[in-house]
C-alpha cells in the first residue's frame, strides 16, 4: 500500500514540475516575441530621453530589462492560468440535472 502511495505522489510531482517548466518555457519564448515586437517600434535610445530618472544604461542592457519585464509577467500570468485550470469544482457545476 505504501509503494503506491509514493508512487502516487511520484506521479503527482512529475506532472506539477512539467507543467511549471511548460508554463515557464511557453512564457519565455513568448516574452522573445513580445521583445522584438516591442524594440522594433520603440528605440532604446528614444526610451532613455523621456525617462524622468537620470538612467546610464546601455542598448543590451536596456534589451535584457525588457525582456525579463516581458518573461516575469508572461510568467505569472501562465501560472495563475494553471493554478485556475486546476482548482476544483463548485457543487454548482458539479450538478448535471436541474
């Protein structure tokens, strides 16, 4: 009874951590998309000179912020999607007749 157990819970932690790298890797290569879409409008440069802080980065630098913008909220948003698609349901709609 134990041996199936832990296979269960085996199963339950191989399935949590290839959803978790799903939904970060489809964020990532999301976050790539929404970069080069977004730097090919906006010049960083251009950027930098409406900034109301003094800022002193650089063209890459300012690439990479972007992007680790565009992947963390990419990110959070893939996994709110998850942990929704997971939740449980109501006894609503639990109910089939009426």
């Amino acid at each position: 009874m134990s041996q199936i157990q832990d296979y269960n819970q085996r199963q339950l932690k191989r399935i949590f951590y290839r959803r978790l790298s799903l939904a970060l890797w489809i964020s990532f290569l999301t976050a790539a998309a929404e970069t080069m879409v977004f730097f090919a409008a906006f010049d960083p440069d251009l950027l930098a000179d409406i900034m109301t802080w003094e800022n002193d980065f650089s063209i890459m630098q300012t690439y990479t912020i972007g992007f680790f913008f565009f992947w963390f909220f990419n990110a959070v948003a893939a996994i709110l999607a998850g942990v929704v698609m997971v939740l449980p349901r109501t006894k609503l709609a639990k109910r089939i007749d009426r």
